[in-house]
C-alpha cells in the first residue's frame, strides 16, 4: 500500500493548479519531500472513498483554495 501511496503521491506533485498540488507545496516545508509524497497520496483514497460513500461528484478546489481558507474569518479578527 505505501509504494501505492507514494507512486500517486509523485504524480500528484508533479500537477498543476490542483488542490493536491497545493497541500503537497504546504507540506514539502514542514514535512520533508518524501514525507509529503506520502501524505499528499493519502488524500487521494481518503477522496475517492468520501466520493463513493456519500455518492457526490468530484469538484475540484483548485490552488487558491488552501489560500483563501478563512480568509474572512482572518479579516474580522484583525478588524476588531
């Protein structure tokens, strides 16, 4: 399972403007290169499953998505 993991973990670094993509570029920093492959093609079954089990359709988030995250919550904090 891990070399599976890590195989769709590489391909998902090497994607463009993708919600994976992002979270693997926020994790190299903190997690290591090899750690972040991992963890990034985690996501993918974790996904896939959510997908199946809940019977909706893929909508991809795109890059700015982790950026914009809060963002108006941030906003408000700062107003205050």
């Amino acid at each position: 399972m891990r070399g599976f993991l890590a195989e769709v973990g590489r391909e998902v670094s090497k994607t463009k403007n993708t919600h994976f993509s992002s979270k693997y570029k926020s994790q190299v920093g903190r997690r290591g290169k090899r750690r972040a492959i991992i963890a990034s093609g985690h996501k993918i079954p974790i996904a896939v499953y959510s997908i199946i089990k809940d019977k909706i359709e893929f909508r991809e988030l795109g890059e700015e998505y982790l950026n914009n995250f809060g963002r108006d919550k941030l906003i408000a904090y700062y107003k205050k």
